[in-house]
C-alpha cells in the first residue's frame, strides 16, 4: 500500500507548515467545501452528485462508501489525524452523528458547490452560504451542549479549513456558455469569486474564527474528464484550465495577504495543492503510485 504513505506524507507536509502558523493548540477541524472535503452531506440530500456507491471507499476503515469522493480517507481526515484529533471527520448532516463527535470537527463541505451560488445550483447541492447557516447552527447547539465559554474556546481556537473552486470554472463557467461566461471574461469571473471569498473569510471571523486555511485550486486540466476531452491536446492535461487554476491560487495568495493585515489576529493561511499534486499526476512512478492515481483521480472525475 506504498500509496497510503504518499498521501500521509503529503498532508503531513501540509500538516507541518499549517501547524507552524496556525499554532499547534486545535480542538478540532471545521470544513467548508466542494468534494474534496465532503464527508457525505450529500448523501442526506436529494442531488446526484453523491459517492454512495463502489468504488469509493474501497480502501476507507470497513471498505464501505461513505459518500467520501476517494477510494479512502480524504485530506482533512488526515490533517485531523495529523493534529491529534479524531481520524476522520464526519459530515454535518449525517445522522450517525450527533454534537458529541462534531465538537472535535465536522465538516459542512458538499460535492459540486462552489464560491458561486450558481454553482451549487448546477446539481441542487448545498450553496457555500448554505454552508455557512448549518455553521452558526452548529456554534447554537454547541453552545448548548458544552455551555458558552468552553464552545466559544473551541470556536475561537478551531482551525477552518476551506477547499473549493474547481466547479465554479469546470461544472459551471466553462459548462454553460450562456451564464456566467456570457457575463463576465475569465479574469472577472475569478475577482468575482475572490469578492465572495473575501466575504465567507469576514463572516467567519465575524463569528468568531481566527485560524483558517483557504485552500487553492489542483491542476484541474488534468481532471480526466478534462482529459478525455482535450482531444486536439491528444489526452493531455489542458494548459488553458491549468492556466487558470494558477492565476485563481495566485489572487487567492493576495487575498489572504490582505485579509491578513485587515482582520487584527487573524491566522491565515493559503493551502496550495496545486505544484504536489502536478508532480505526483506527471511523475507517479517516483512516488509509486500509479494506482492510486487511477483510482483516486477517476473516482474524482467529475465533482471536485
Ligand atoms: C451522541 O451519541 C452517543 C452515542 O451514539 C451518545 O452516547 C451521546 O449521549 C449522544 N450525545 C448527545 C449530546 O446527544
Ligand atoms: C447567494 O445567495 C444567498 C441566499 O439567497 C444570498 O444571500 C447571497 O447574497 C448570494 N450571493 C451572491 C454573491 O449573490
């Protein structure tokens, strides 16, 4: 299972430079998102865009699908392993769970969302404001639970992890030429997501949040539906979607630069997957992975 130890060691690598500015001291890990954080939300609402079914989860604790877009564990339940915390992290709206487990992290993520509320319109999924509401209804039961001073702790202490984007361009812009593509060029469409961005960050803090990790886009031209379509590019990664995803995590850096001078105490960080997962998707013999990369990549093909 030499995959498994790649993976590990990338999010360890993630694990150290987050820790390092965000301050070792989390009683738990909060998520907002696309696929690449859902835990299974989706499986509690009516959308297609769910992973219930195999592969997925093939190589997760009990080989079962949980609604993880993955063969098995995805980045966030390693970084919360990585800090010490549980070892996975579960999805909000999953009744198997209850305020007791989501204490020490949940994740609100849902597969196919976006910066854009459009985005999540796409295929009925949860919209990132959406997102947001299940949030403060977490802090009120929290509150609740373990009374207002030990939940604000957790609160003001937690580390918010946010991982979306990919749809807004793939299942959304560049999908319906009539919307969004007829309204805004390539870079305001991107000032118009890093506007919403901005806003998710304050509301947070707002609410009390102070150490977040905003999350950049992967190589999205190597997504293999990207792939499979680049047929004038012969199958390879399309430079163009993989042009944007680094101009996108380039504004993104600046934004969390400038939140950061703005927002007193603040703890920000920008979490950019995109060069590891680059190397690993051109090179997978060095990291002997070949198969992981099929399986995981595949089972991700569509809703990122
Ligand atoms: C949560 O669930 C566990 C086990 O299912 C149960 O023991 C516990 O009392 C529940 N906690 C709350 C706050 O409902
Ligand atoms: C998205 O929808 C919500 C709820 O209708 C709304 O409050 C919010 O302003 C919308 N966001 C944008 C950027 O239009």
């Amino acid at each position: 299972m030499a995959y498994m130890h790649v993976i590990i060691w990338l999010f360890l690598t993630q694990f150290l430079v987050l820790s390092s500015k965000i301050g070792a001291k989390v009683p738990a890990l909060i998520v907002f998102g696309d696929s690449s954080v859902d835990a299974g939300n989706n499986n509690q609402i009516p959308t297609i865009a769910r992973s219930n079914f195999e592969p997925y989860g093939r190589d997760f604790p009990g080989g079962k699908p949980t609604g993880r877009f993955s063969n098995g564990k995805i980045p966030t339940d390693f970084i919360s392993e990585a800090f010490g915390l549980k070892p996975t992290i579960p999805a909000y709206l999953d009744p198997a769970y209850n305020i007791s487990d989501f204490a020490t992290g949940v994740t609100f993520a849902s597969a196919g969302s976006g910066y854009d509320n459009e985005t999540s319109d796409v295929l009925s999924v949860i919209a990132l404001w959406k997102e947001l509401e299940y949030y403060k209804e977490y802090q009120t039961r929290l509150k609740a639970y373990l009374g207002e001073a030990k939940a604000n702790e957790i609160i003001g202490e937690s580390l918010y992890i946010m991982g979306l984007g990919t749809n807004d361009f793939l299942e959304n812009y560049y999908a319906f030429p009539d919307r969004r593509q007829s309204q805004f060029t390539v870079p305001k469409y991107e000032d118009f997501l890093i506007g919403i961005a901005g806003n998710f960050i304050k509301e947070l803090y707002g609410l009390g949040a102070r150490k977040m990790s905003l999350g950049g886009l992967p190589p999205m031209g190597c997504l293999p539906l990207e792939r499979a379509t680049n047929l004038m590019g012969g199958n390879e990664c399309s430079d163009r979607y993989n042009s944007v995803a680094l101009e996108f995590n380039d504004k993104l850096n600046k934004l969390t630069i400038e939140m950061s001078k703005e927002l007193p105490g603040i703890k920000l960080v920008f979490s950019n997957p995109y060069n590891i997962l680059l190397h690993i998707i051109k090179k997978p013999s060095l990291y002997g992975i070949a198969r992981f990369i099929r399986i995981k990549i595949s089972c991700n093909s569509n809703y990122t």
